[in-house]
C-alpha cells in the first residue's frame, strides 16, 4: 500500500499565522515553494497559504504586505492527510475539496506536503488523469 509518507515532500514548514505576508514570500523563496501551512500559536493547522493568496488577496486588493499578517489570509476550514493514509485517501481529500496541496500529519505534527509534482512522480498516468480532470474542471467552471 502507498501511503501519504510515501508520496509526500518532506521538509515541509509552518508559516507562524502572526508572521507578515513579506515574511511569508521571503520563506517561499528560500524554501522554493508556492505554499506555507498556517500554524497557530500551538503548532496546529489553521490555514494554508499561497503565493497567489499573497498577490490576489493582499497586494492586488492595494494592502500592505508588511503589515498583513499570514493568520489574516486563513480562511475556511484547513484539510490534511494523516502520513498514514492510502494513496486513495489522499486523491479522495484533494479531489473532493479540489486542492492542489495537501499538508501531511503525523502525531499532531507537520512532516510534509503533497502537492502536484509529488502526485505526477508517484501516481500511475490514470490516476493522475482523473484527479486532474476532477480538481481543474470543477474550479474552471466557478
């Protein structure tokens, strides 16, 4: 069985949700990313943020980004895949709530991501073909 630790990237890092949006961007250089968990004052899961979110959401909308804060951006409820799970489970969670980056958990901690890129390295070409068809043409159609 493959697992979400098994297609996972590791290295994965929180993004503090009192951290700025400028913060935020420098981290995602550094770590090569498009996308930060938001941890709350408690290392849990409150949110995901986005290099888009910071552009569309603050920057687009004329905000500052040194004084909008990471814990700002969070909205909804976040999604997460225990490092134990079935590959399924995993293609089921991102289809359903059509995401495209699922943090990995394992004990209550952060210990990877699974985004695109691991899915297409890990995934036969049909699985990958219907949760593409299922993520894109759901959200092209909003």
């Amino acid at each position: 069985m493959t697992t979400a630790g098994d297609i996972m990237h590791r290295g994965a890092q929180w993004i503090p949700a009192h951290e700025t949006l400028d913060r935020a961007a420098q981290l995602m250089r550094e770590l090569g990313v498009g996308a930060l968990p938001i941890s709350d004052e408690n290392e849990r899961l409150c949110g995901i943020l986005t290099d888009r979110d910071i552009v569309v959401g603050c920057v687009a909308m004329g905000h500052d980004p040194a004084r909008v804060t990471a814990g700002d951006m969070a909205q909804g409820t976040p999604r997460w895949i225990d490092a134990n799970a079935d590959v399924d489970d995993v293609l089921r969670e991102m289809q359903e709530h059509q995401i495209r980056r699922l943090p990995v958990i394992d004990n209550k901690r952060l210990v990877g991501m699974i985004s695109e890129s691991d899915l297409v390295r890990h995934l036969a070409d049909d699985q990958i073909a219907s949760w593409a068809e299922s993520v894109y043409a759901k959200s092209s159609a909003r």
